[in-house]
C-alpha cells in the first residue's frame, strides 16, 4: 500500500509544482491550462491505480488458495487490458483534446 501511496502523493505534488512553476513565470491562460491538464492527469491515474490494485487483489487470493499457477493468466490478462485501455487513452486525449478543453472551459 505504501507505494502505491507514495506515487498517487507524488503524482499530486507534480500537478502542484507545475502550477507553482507556471503560476509564477507563466500567464494566466498557461496556469488555467496546466490546472485542466493536471485534473486530467490525475482522473486518468487514478483509475490506473485502482485498476492495478484488482489484479494485486487477485495476485494474493491466488496465493492465498495455493494456486501460483493462476497467476499468469491474470498477468497476462492484465498486462492486455493496460495495453488495450492505453491504446484507448491515448486515441481518446489526443483525437478529442479541443473538444475536452471546450468542455472544460465552458461557463456555468
């Protein structure tokens, strides 16, 4: 858990330097754009995280029934799922990435 931890607190602390960089030798507009692009970074690492927590969960149960040898299909299954879900998060933030600004500029 600590690790996992540790990196979801550094993943944090790199959207803050970044705004503090930015907030102190950028514009507004560039301060504005690295807030929405960290909150973007952040969901997409989260949902990462969890994810890799699941297969970790599965990991121990199967060591916990004595069953090593179902670990490599979660892996394997595992190391598929992250490919393909990156694949598609890629295509999603780069082919989409004016309308998802629109979006998030858009005034209530």
């Amino acid at each position: 858990m600590l690790p996992v931890l540790g990196a979801l607190i550094l993943q944090a602390a790199y959207g803050a330097v970044d705004l503090l960089v930015v907030g102190r030798f950028g514009s507004t507009a560039g301060l504005s754009a690295v807030s929405t692009g960290s909150q973007l970074l952040n969901l997409v690492t989260f949902v990462v995280t969890q994810l890799a927590m699941g297969v970790t969960v599965l990991i121990a149960r199967y060591i916990g029934e004595k069953k090593p040898e179902q670990i490599g299909a979660v892996l394997g299954g595992a190391a598929v799922v992250f490919a393909i879900l990156s694949a598609a998060i890629f295509v999603l933030l780069v082919g989409f990435a004016r309308p998802i600004s629109a979006l998030m500029q858009r005034r209530r």
